[in-house]
C-alpha cells in the first residue's frame, strides 16, 4: 500500500507518518522540513506534480489549522489552509486514473453546541459550528463529498474529538498544563498555572489510539460516510490539569485568567463511536492516566 499523509509535520500526522513506515510506502507532504516530510510546500501554492507521480492508494488529508481559539483572529488562514487547501488537493486527485480512498480530518467542532440531552452525539446530529475553525471543517466536508459524488474519489469524513499526548503544541490545554508543571520542577517559574474554562468537558483520545482508528477505517470505513473518532469518556479539563498536578511533589496554585476564556466555549462535547467500532471494531487502549503521565514525562525530557 502506498499511503499520503498531507501535515505529516504535524501532530497526529506525525505519529501516522512513524506507523505506516513499518507496513508501506508512505509519502509526506508538510510546511517545512523535518524527519516526516518527504516534500516541503503548502498545498495550493506548490506543484502537486510529485503527489500525483506517487500515485497513492490512500489518502489522510491531516493539515490545516487545527486551533478553535486562532480561528478568530486568523480568518484567512484557516479558511484557506482548512478549506481552500482540501478542494486544491480533491482537485488535483480528480484526475486521477485510479481514484484512493481519502479520509479528511474533520473535527466535532462542526457540531456546536450539542444539548446534554442529545449527548453522546451521534453523526447524525445536524451540525451547527460557532467557531470560524468548525465553518472551516464542515465546509472542508462539502466540498469531499462533491468530489465524491462528481468525480468519484473514495471519500470518508472523519470528525475528531480532543486528541492529545505526547508532542502536542503547548496552545493546548494538557500540553500546556504539563508545560508548566515541568518547568516549575526545573525552577523555572513559579508554581502557578494559569487557566481559561475549567468546566467545559470534552473527550479526549490518546493520539497512539487515534492513529489506529485512522488506519482501520481506511482499510474498513465505508465510502461517502462521517465517522466520529474519540474515546467514548469525557473528562474536565479541571480533572485533566487534577491529574497532572498529581503527578508531581510541588504545590501549584491555580489562576483563572480572562484572556484564555474563549468567545464561544461549548460546554460538552462528547462522542458516540458506536458507529466507528461495528465499522472496524475498533476501542482505545490508551488509559488517560498513562497518556497524562507520558505528556508530563516528554515535557520533562524537553526541558532537562
């Protein structure tokens, strides 16, 4: 099998890259250089010529911008790198001879803010985003399904509930928690921890997990479908930072800061993968103590 990974300097697109090297070709297409990224370039502005020479069977269209609260102060670029660059990318695919299967990386940003009543959600939640960054999927999700129905690519959504653990960028809640634990070990900030919304509830997925689901339903998934991908629990992210403060021997104080409050917060946002697992049979592995500890554990060594 050969397998294209666009983002592939990214987070989940990473470790994908790491995992589909033991079992196939795999070819990576990401902003800049770096141990997983076979070719430098932003899709739209660079020649896609090598991606169609290496003529992939699947797809995993990873790259975009990935930050709800950016999405407010970055419009263009999140249109353009969530929306603009997946019809580049569906565009070029078009012509193809032989046609991959193709599994965008939506988000469950697209749903809104889903009632507890009809939670967990199900994908056929009608969506409903408030964030530039949800418009920016769903919208990335039409036009999949056009190319589906107009030129016949293999198309699968797949909304992605929180992934986490170890890598991810700090301007995301557990990294950031775990950031600043491991720095105040070091000395080298006081311990405190500054934080936005502790009461929202989201679920959260081991990306060691995720990226497994990613390949089952690429061998599995049906074409034309939406899948969610997220672990079926949910959490707090005041549990999440609980956790991770347990973990260490110093005593932090929490500070709630105005600035990290979003202008839209969704109070809950949490996944029924019914639908995922009679698709592949797939379930996460990962506990959450173990990828908070992993988190806390890659930030130490980072530090020193």
């Amino acid at each position: 099998m050969k397998y294209l990974i666009t983002g592939s300097c990214g987070f989940i697109g990473g470790y994908l890259y790491r995992r589909l090297k033991k079992e196939g070709e795999v070819f990576g297409l990401c902003k800049k250089g770096c141990g997983t990224c076979d070719k430098e370039g932003v899709i739209g502005k660079t020649s896609l010529e090598d991606v169609l020479d290496f003529r992939p069977d699947v797809v995993f269209h990873l790259a975009g911008q990935s930050h709800v609260g950016k999405s407010w102060a970055n419009l263009e670029e999140t249109y353009a790198n969530n929306f603009l660059a997946t019809v580049n990318l569906l565009e070029a695919l078009a012509g193809a001879r032989q046609k991959p299967v193709f599994i965008l990386a939506s988000s469950a940003a697209v749903y809104g803010a889903v009632p507890e009543r009809r939670q967990p959600i199900r994908e056929t939640v009608p969506p409903a985003p408030l964030s530039h960054y949800g418009v920016s999927k769903l919208a990335a999700e039409e036009a999949l399904f056009f190319y589906r129905r107009v030129f016949g690519i293999k198309a699968m959504a797949v909304r992605l509930f929180n992934q986490i653990g170890p890598g991810q960028k700090p301007s995301f809640a557990a990294s950031s928690f775990a950031r600043a634990i491991a720095e105040a070990e070091k000395g080298l900030r006081k311990p405190i921890i500054e934080v936005g919304n502790l009461q929202a509830k989201r679920d959260f997925t081991d990306v060691r997990d995720g990226v497994e689901a990613l390949i089952l339903l690429s061998r599995k998934g049906k074409t034309g479908q939406v899948y969610n991908l997220g672990s079926g629990r949910v959490y707090s992210i005041g549990e999440i930072l609980e956790i991770l403060l347990s973990f260490s021997e110093l005593d932090f104080k929490v500070e709630v800061k105005r600035a990290r409050l979003r202008r839209a917060d969704i109070p809950l946002l949490w996944a029924d993968i019914g639908k995922l697992n009679r698709t592949t049979g797939w379930t996460p592995s990962v506990p959450m103590e173990k990828t908070l500890l992993d988190i806390l554990n890659w930030w130490r060594k980072e530090i020193g």
